[in-house]
C-alpha cells in the first residue's frame, strides 16, 4: 500500500491557485479556516498555502485601499456597503471595482493570462461538445 504524502498539498494548490481570480477569492475568503488549520490543527500544508498567499498579497504591490477593500470583504465578511463606509467611498460599486482590480493583480502578478484561459476554455469545452455531439 503506497501512501500519498502530498496529496493535500496539491489539493490546497489546486482550491487556492493564486494565478486564478477564483483561487485569491478562495484564499481571502477562507483565510480564517486556513490559519485555524495552520496554527490550531498543525496542518503544515495549510500553513504553506498561507505563507505563498500572504507572499503573493505583497508581490502584488496593491495599493492601500485596494489591501484594505479585500480584507474587510472577502477575509472579514463585511458586506460591501459596510466596506464603502469604512473606507470613506460613495458606496458599493467603488468596494466592488477595488476587490475585483486587487484580485485581478494578485493573480496577474502571478501569471495569470485572461487570453490564455480564453483559449483554455475554448479548446477544452470544443472537445467536450464534440464528444456529446457524437
């Protein structure tokens, strides 16, 4: 019997790939679970994934309001017109623009390529409407 010693390594790469939008989203928003798993369940593998996260936060050289804007609402849970509020901003759409240009740098600085995925996308879903129609 062979034991798979980084299996939840990958597991925690694939669910918070920092080069997706959707993986800095899944950082942020679990960031409390994995620091409880890190620090009060020894899990080594989410500690990693919170040290790369953290790494690829700073790298990303965000501005102040854009740091502020996805902690408070993607890793604390604030609505986003509470948000606006702290950070002195007409209302929700100036929260939603700063989350959605932080998130985008965050994984830009970390390779992400929008014309890539297109491409991705398109090639992978091409086959898949292939086979059904077959």
């Amino acid at each position: 019997m062979s034991v798979d010693l980084h299996r939840k390594e990958r597991e925690y790469d694939a669910k918070y790939a920092m080069d997706l939008p959707e993986g800095v989203k899944k950082f942020l928003t679990d960031y409390h679970a994995l620091h409880r798993k890190a620090y009060e369940e020894s899990d080594y593998d989410a500690l990693l994934t919170l040290l790369d996260g953290e790494q690829a936060l700073r790298e990303a050289q965000l501005t102040e309001k854009q740091r502020k804007a996805i902690r408070l609402v993607l890793r604390d849970g604030y609505t986003q017109e509470e948000a606006a509020e702290l950070l002195g901003l007409a209302g929700k759409p100036g929260v939603n623009n700063l989350v959605k240009r932080a998130v985008g740098r965050v994984a830009e600085s970390e390779g992400f390529d929008e014309e890539a995925r297109v491409e991705w996308n398109e090639a992978v879903f091409g086959r898949w409407r292939e086979n059904i129609s077959k």
